[in-house]
C-alpha cells in the first residue's frame, strides 16, 4: 500500500514568506484572512497556503480555506497543478477537485506528484488520463499499485490493461492486487500487443460497449438474475459479446462487470474464466447461489463454492450442491448432515444424483422417523 504525503506541511517546507499565515501558532485572524483569499498571495503559493490552512485546528479557518480553494478559478489553479509545490499539497488537490479533468490531467504529468497520489487519480479518471498515466513505464514499474488501479479502472482501455500487464510480465513484477495474474501473463504471451495511439482500438470499443450494456442490463435485472439452464432472450446480446472475447478480456470482464457479466463468464467452458468469474471480490452470495443449482457450471466452480466459508452461511447453498449431480461427491456428503428431513427426502429419489449420495440421503432421512 502506497503512503499518501500528509497534511499539515511542516512549517520549515513552507516559504517563508507564508510562514505568517500558514503556520498553525500563527493567529486566527491573520489565518482567517488568508482563508479568505484576502493577502496579498499568488499562483502555487495561494494554493500551497490554501491547502494547509484546510487543517488547521480552528473549524472556521479550515472551512474557511477548503471554499476558498474550491472556488479558485482555473487560470490559478491549472498552473499550480503543473509546477514544484509539496507532494501534499498535490494529493489534496486529487481529492478536492477528483472529477475536474483539467487538474487530473495536469497532475498526471507531474512528476512531483506522489505514487499514492497517482494511484488515487487511476482508480477512476477518464480515459484520456488513464492514457498519460500508462505511458510512464518508469513510474508504473516503481509503483506496481498504479498498474492495478488503472488495470480495474472500467474507463481504462482494453489494449492499454494488456499493454501495462505485458511491462509487468515483461520486468518480472508481481501485481498481487489483480486476481488472476499468472493467467493473465500468460494469456498475453505471443500477442501482438498494440503500442499507445491517441484513438481506442475496435477492440477497446467492443469491450467498453460490453461494460456498458452488462451494467444497463444489471441496472435492470439486478434482482432476476437465475440460475436456470438457458440464458434469457434478453442476454443473448450481452453473451454474444463476452463469447467473443479473448481469454484476457473476460477475466477482466470478470473483475470489472456486474452480475448479468458475471452470470455468463461463469458457465465459461474455459477453466481460468470461469474461476475468474466466480472467485471475483464482487461475486455475491445470490449469485453464488444461483450458481450452485447451475448444470452448466464445472465441477471446479462448485468446489470453490463448497469450500468459502462466508458463503456455507446459506442454507440454500449446500441444499443446491447436494442437488447439483456435478458437484464432486465427496464435497456432497459432507453437508447431507446439514440438509433438513423433505430435503433429504427429495434429494434420495432425484434423478442424476450419484447412487451412493441418495442411499446416503434415505438413510438419514429414516433417522427422522
């Protein structure tokens, strides 16, 4: 994790000439005024003062100072997002003024700028900065975490993720915060991976338009997402884009899409996408629940399942592997001791269900007798 520079600035880094208002022992009053943006101060050193005076200890000076400096107009503020002020100062600008694309624009090709700071800016700028952040190979291999934050950055373009996953691979850096790394790189290998252009690929085009309608889509069916056997009329749309996709773009549709995506990538024949899918930090339990009662999915998916811990909450979940015939048989019988009397009775007289599972289920369900 990468430390972000902290405010207040020691007074000793601050200019001199500000020392008067900036220093936190200095009083109110004259805090107050430079608050206000009433002293007779300029440029990078207006909004130096500006962003230490934020912290100080009066509640009045710090509101005081944050409207100030939010109201500063762009012929001041841009300029001073391009020159030598404190990494702090910096970091606190990214976050006062993160949907101001001009600043993060200009922050990004500063190299006085903090890692952490940059990082912060990757999580969610526009594509146009997710562009002048990736061509900085020096900055991206000292800190990998910027890598990872555009890698899941949906603004970031398709081409772009392969090309910072290839400088990883290709320099030896582990990039512990993406899921599935090594399937990944080695997804990558032999590809023709694209230099940087100043327009998206048909490629990048198709994999955004993929995003898009997965999260329309999951804006509409959030709650109607199931595990039934046929994909619905309404997502075939949606499957036929994810089926054409490469190995790497639906593990990153793995990680970036919501449930509709989701749903789909894991029934994925393909081993590594479909563990993708359903080990993703945004799979949910209903979706691993829909998954559970699902034939289309692998035995390896409902192992998985099987053995997360917060997921074996539900009652349901193990109830739906006992019933699923390609759930292992071993993983099956160790939550028959769990299953409920008309379930084990259910469960003895289904079809599919491997034999020795439904002599095991008719024999506990006659201890209920």
């Amino acid at each position: 994790m990468l430390a972000a520079p902290k405010l207040p600035i020691p007074t000793d880094i601050v200019p001199e000439q500000l020392r008067r208002f900036a220093d936190p022992s200095a009083p109110v009053a004259a805090k107050m005024m430079a608050a206000r943006g009433m002293v007779p101060v300029k440029g990078g050193d207006l909004v130096l003062l500006l962003v230490q005076l934020t912290v100080d200890a009066d509640p009045g000076v710090s509101q005081s100072a944050g409207d100030t400096l939010q109201e500063l107009p762009d012929n001041v503020l841009l300029p001073a997002c391009e020159g030598e002020l404190p990494a702090a100062v910096f970091h606190e600008v990214a976050l006062r003024f993160s949907n101001h694309d001009q600043v993060l624009a200009r922050l990004a090709s500063n190299h006085a700028v903090a890692d952490a700071t940059i990082a912060k800016i990757s999580t969610h700028c526009p594509e146009h900065i997710t562009e002048i952040i990736s061509v900085n190979q020096q900055r991206l291999l000292g800190a990998p975490q910027i890598i990872e934050a555009l890698y899941k950055n949906r603004n970031t373009r398709m081409s772009t993720a392969d090309r910072l996953i290839e400088l990883a691979a290709r320099h030896g850096v582990e990039l512990t915060g993406i899921p599935m790394f090594d399937e990944l790189k080695k997804a990558i290998q032999g590809q023709l991976i694209p230099e940087p252009s100043d327009e998206a690929l048909p490629s990048d085009e198709a994999f955004s338009k993929a995003l898009e309608e997965d999260a329309d889509r999951d804006a509409v069916e959030r709650d109607k997402v199931d595990g039934s056997e046929e994909t619905k009329e309404e997502f075939v749309p949606l499957q036929a884009k994810i089926r054409d996709m490469n190995v790497g773009e639906k593990i990153r549709m793995a990680l970036l899409g919501n449930a509709a995506a989701r749903s789909i990538l894991v029934r994925d024949p393909n081993r590594v996408v479909c563990m993708a899918a359903i080990a993703s930090p945004a799979m949910s339990e209903s979706e691993a629940k829909n998954a559970a009662q699902s034939r289309e999915v692998s035995e390896d998916v409902l192992r998985y399942i099987g053995k997360k811990r917060e997921w074996l909450r539900s009652y349901e979940i193990k109830r739906h592997l006992c019933n699923n015939p390609k759930t292992p048989l071993a993983l099956s019988m160790t939550f028959l001791g769990h299953l409920r009397r008309n379930d084990l009775r259910a469960l003895s007289r289904s079809r599919g269900i491997p034999g020795p599972l439904k002599q095991a289920a008719k024999r506990r369900s006659k201890k209920f007798e």
